[in-house]
C-alpha cells in the first residue's frame, strides 16, 4: 500500500522549495490555510488514512494502473517504450488520485462544500465525481471561454450533479478561474473546503498534491523493476501546473541514473506570444498564493497562456518545478500544437490508445529526442485519455 | 476621537493628472489619507467593481511608473499609501522601491496577498525606510493570531470588515475582533471592505477609521459623468461619510 515518505525536497515550515512556493493569501484565508496544513500534516503518513485511500483506489479507481510496453512505438523508435496508463483511471486521468485523497481530507475537517477550479474540465469532473461519491457539495468555476469549448465536461458535472459557474472576468480561462475560485473560497473559507487540481496554490497544497499524485511513480517503479530489473533512463510527462509530472518523477528524483523530462506546451511557438512556457520564457513572480515562474510583462502584469491542450493552457507553473529546474534536479523542454496533434494521431494508431491532448505532448517528446533515444529505457507518463478532445480534434483533423 | 476616513482610488483612471485633482479634492473635502491603487490583471481579493477599474486602467496602459508620478505629487500634500497585489511590488524590487517610495515621502503599502508569514522577510526594509507594511487582521482570526499579527503594527490596522472580497454587502460582527486587537497594541484600527454611505455610521462603531474602495471607484466607472463631475461627487460623498462616521 502507498504511503508518501518525507523527501529531501520537501517544503521548509512555510512552504517554501527555495525561494518558490510560500503562502501569498488575503489574511481571511490564512486560518484556513494552517488548519489544512495541521491536518495534512496529521494525516500524511497515516496507514488509516492511507488504507481508506487505498480502498477507493483499487475498488474504485482501478488502480494500479498498468505500465504498458508499448512494442509498436518502440520497434519504431528502436528503444523501449513503456506507458504508465493513467489514461485508464475512472474519469479518465490522473486527477482522481488527488482529488479522492482531498475529498477524504475536506470529510474529516468536517467540511460539507467543496470547490473548483478547472481548464479543460477533467480535474472539475473529478472533483463532481468524488462529491457525488462522497456526498459533498459541489461548485465548479471555468472560465466562460473553456464553459463553450469543453461542453461535454460541463454536462458531464452537470450530470454528477454539480453547479458550474462560467467565470466572465479576464481572459476567461483557468487564470480568472483560478481567481473566482479564490474569491469564492475567501468568502465561504469558514464551511467549504478548496480542492486545487494541481501541485500550485498556497503551501501546503503543492506539496500535499505531490503527496496525494505520486502513487504514479510509487507504482511506475515497482513496475519497471519487476519488468525490466532496472531502472529507466528517462521519465517524461507534460505539465500544465505540473502534478502529473510531480506524481510520477517524485519516486525516481533521488536517483542519479534517471533523467526526469518535464514537458511544457510550446504552442506555437516559444518565440511568438502564443505559449505556456513559464520556465523557459517565464520569470519569478507571485499569483494564485504561490511564488514560481510566470508568464508576465516588465510591469509584473500575468500575460495570457495559449495551448492547443486547454488542461496546459496557463501562465505559471507549480513552485516545486520552478525550484527544480533552478536546481537542475528536473530537465525541462517543450512541445508545440502542431508537434502535439501529429503525436495524438501517431499513438492512436501505432497502439490503439487515444491520448488526452495534453499528454500527446508527452508523447511527442520521444519524436523530438531523435537519436538521442536510441536503445533507452523510458517510461511516459500517459496522464489523461482524448475522449474529451474529440469535439475539438474533429475541427482540427480531416480523414478523407 | 475624529475618525479617519481613508480612500482608495485606482490610479490613472482615465490619466495620471486627473487621479492628481481627485486626490487633492478629496483631501480637501475632509479625507485623511489616500490609498493609491497599483492596477493588476488578477486582483483576487477585490470585487466587481475594483477588478473592472483595473482591467480598465490596465487597458489604458497605466503602470507602476504612472503610480510613482502621481504620488511625488501628490504625498507631500496629503499622506498617501499605496495599494496593490505583492506581484507588482515584487517585479519593482523591494529594497529599489521602498527607497524611492521613502524619497517621495509615501507613508505605507497595503498589499492583501502578502500576508505576516511571507512579510517577514521584507520587515527590516520597510522599517530601515520608514514606511509602513499595513498589517490586515480578518474575523476569521483567533485571538492568539491576532497578538502575532499586530505586535509590530503601524499606522494602522487594516481590519477586514468580514470574510469576502471588497465591495460585498455583507456583515459580520466585530466586537470580539476589535476587542482582541485593542488587548494586544494601541495602534488604530481602521475598518474596511463594503463601506459606503449606507454603512459608514455602523462600521465605525468602535474603531477609529473607515477605508472605503468600491463606493468611490464605482462614482470614477461612470462613463456618462464629465471628470469634474466625477471629481464633485466622489467628494460629496466623502464628506458625506465623515460626517457620517463622526456623527
């Protein structure tokens, strides 16, 4: 059974990784913000925590997911390419294993309403998921922009039964989401409890989100040991706020031997203005409770994000990433849109497995390797499936 | 005791020299202190109507250049503090800008998202500058929070009026907060959020200011007054709420 271990990269006292991280929240919400902490502290390394996790996990989940060898790309790649299936979840991609973890957490503190952020809508039906499971209360905010070009999710929360809020203010996308979630959860911080989909926030949310998605690499390693008896030489995954990446690099970051790729979304480019590329064309700066790389103009203002992938489709980045790549622990590269949909269309038909968006560029980092990758082990981090994306991949692709 | 009225304006809506009369009329119509507003694209701990004026200036290019220009004007004839979101104040440097908002004689900033835990850091800045990090208490405080919050406190507290983002109608009682505060520091305790004409007289029971934002911006959003027509009633209105919270 998973249990986190503390990590010699875990957040200082105040929820700092270096200079990332910390907590820049109104005052209103700092109360609630050590109560979350005392009780995830409280609960971390808990087996009866952990155990009840565990349960909605195999019986509910259907977890462990598996790590496919994946012989088609990897005859046509001439090395070995495994896929950790997270694609394979209930809800279809890694944000349940947060949000069941989180949900659980919000019963004990005794809160009855939960909220949430969402993009592309997966960590928002998540999020409806559990609180239709868990009994809970549920609102989701999404911006107006991703409410009209994400409708199946919307009536899919809908449909588990909760209230979705179209956010009209700024660019109508998960930044002003992120926002009225946050005005929201200042006004009501007294009954409801916030479950961020990501590892970004205030402390101790980047950190307890880590916590709560690194069952993926937990797993990822037992896997290819038992399979390969070694470990692998690359580990990638794409990151938008970065917890599916968090979750699967967590359990190879203290090895030397594996190399752990982050994948961020080049849009059209990292030289036009059309990107989510914090790291690379980013700089330090405070938003949404956290300090970590921005997208930002030179009066400190946050820029718009733009990707093909509406769960990459955000200014900032998850402080643990930002100090890891200071700290050169973690490689970080990116991919563009249209890099991204040809690997959509490669993996669906060298293995039948249709890929979320967002993780097709993941996926096309192996292309973007060239020989580098020959004869290596790798695991890819499958995060999430397309079924959400057909709408927008049918006015994107023509099969004639 | 004279209660202060304190008054936030957003900055450079719709140009720097307009802000600059606004400020002065309002000081002359009884305000005790200006709070400058930095426009940001996320100001999370604000309503409506305060988000709108800084998407607009924001639109109209303002910057935290027009800030400055505004307040060398402005802070030698009345004591002016600037507000905004930490991200602002970040990108400008701390050490750089707390000795310019020293050498143009600011008296303090206001920033919502940096709370007592992140501000320590900044703490012997602002000190060795002589300009004040207002310190914000909320009703959902403990006792034992509120004695960390405000032992180093200056100029005034920031009392948020209740769980919310400003501008909302609500209310919540804050005998027991006040109380709290007054057993931990002498400094004076200024009421804000959702302040206006209406609640003025009520949210000054038992502090000694008032810091009103959404009521004034709301007389600036409205684009079928003349600026001398903004100018007249935004300073109408202050009178009207210090008489009100003297009365």
């Amino acid at each position: 059974m998973y249990i986190p271990k503390p990590s010699q990269f875990d957040a200082d006292a105040n929820g700092h990784f270096g200079i990332y991280g910390g907590r820049y929240v109104p005052e209103t919400l700092m109360p609630t913000l050590l109560e979350l902490e005392a009780s995830y502290k409280k609960y971390r390394f808990d087996p009866e925590f952990w155990k009840e996790i565990n349960y909605y996990h195999t019986e509910y989940v259907g977890r462990p997911s598996p790590l496919y060898y994946a012989a088609n790309l990897s005859q046509e790649l001439g090395a070995k390419i495994y896929l950790k299936r997270e694609d394979l979840n209930h809800t279809g991609a890694h944000k349940v294993n947060n949000v069941i973890a989180q949900g659980l957490l919000a019963k004990k503190l005794g809160k009855k309403k939960v909220i949430a952020e969402t993009g592309a809508g997966q960590h928002g039906v998540a999020t409806a998921t559990i609180a239709a499971l868990m009994g809970l209360e549920c609102e989701i905010f999404m911006g107006a922009k991703d409410v009209a070009r994400q409708e199946l999710n919307v009536f899919r929360m809908k449909l588990l039964g909760a209230k979705v809020h179209a956010v009209q203010s700024g660019s109508k996308t998960l930044k002003d989401a992120m926002n009225d979630a946050i005005r929201h959860w200042v006004t009501h911080a007294r009954d409801t409890f916030y479950i961020v989909g990501t590892v970004a926030g205030p402390h101790p949310y980047p950190q307890m989100v880590r916590d709560f998605q690194a069952i993926i690499g937990w797993e990822a390693r037992a896997q290819i040991l038992e399979k390969e008896h070694r470990l692998p030489d690359h580990v990638i995954a794409c990151i938008g706020g970065g917890s599916n990446a968090m979750g699967i690099f967590q359990h190879f970051l203290e090895d030397e031997s594996v190399n752990c790729i982050g994948i961020e979304a080049g849009g059209l480019g990292i030289d036009t203005d059309k990107h989510g590329c914090s790291l690379k064309k980013g700089s330090a700066g405070v938003l949404h409770g956290q300090m970590s790389y921005l997208l930002q103009d030179d009066d400190g203002q946050i820029l718009e994000a733009h990707s093909i992938s509406a769960g990459l489709d955000y200014p900032g980045i998850g402080p643990e990433h930002a100090f890891h790549n200071d700290n050169g622990t973690i490689s970080y590269d990116f991919i563009t849109d249209d890099e991204a949909m040809e690997a959509f269309v490669w993996l669906s038909r060298a293995e039948g497995i249709i890929p979320a968006f967002e993780s097709s560029h993941a996926i096309a980092y192996l292309k973007k390797m060239g020989n580098a990758i020959k004869n290596k082990l790798i695991i890819v981090n499958l995060s999430g499936r397309g079924d959400k994306d057909m709408m927008q991949a049918k006015t994107l692709l023509h099969f004639d | 005791m004279h209660k202060k009225l304190v008054a936030y304006i957003t900055s450079g809506l719709p140009d720097n020299s307009f802000t600059i009369d606004l400020a002065l009329a309002m000081a002359d119509a009884g305000v005790d202190s200006i709070e400058l507003g930095i426009p940001f694209s996320d100001p999370v701990a604000d309503g409506p109507i305060i988000e709108r004026a800084n998407l607009t200036a924001l639109q109209q290019g303002v910057t935290f250049a027009d800030v400055k220009a505004i307040s060398r004007v402005i802070a030698p004839i009345i004591d002016t503090l600037w507000m905004g979101y930490f991200n602002s104040f970040y990108h400008q440097g701390m050490e750089k800008l707390l000795q310019e908002a020293q050498a143009m004689r600011l008296s303090g900033m206001i920033i919502p998202d940096l709370p007592y835990e992140e501000a320590v850091a900044y703490a012997h800045l602002f000190a060795q500058h002589h300009v004040a990090n207002i310190t914000f208490v909320a009703p959902t405080d403990s006792d034992a929070r509120i004695a960390t919050l405000v032992e180093n406190a200056q100029k005034f507290i920031y009392l948020v009026a209740y769980a919310g983002i400003t501008g909302s109608g609500q209310s919540e009682e804050l005998e027991g907060v006040v109380a709290s505060i007054r057993t931990h520091t002498a400094t004076p305790v200024y009421v804000g959020f959702g302040v206006n004409a209406q609640t003025a007289r009520d949210k000054a029971r038992g502090v000694d200011g008032v810091i009103v934002g959404s009521a004034f911006v709301d007389i600036l959003l409205r684009d079928a007054l003349s600026q001398s027509a903004k100018i007249d009633a935004v300073a109408a209105l202050a009178r009207e709420i210090k008489e009100k919270i003297n009365s």
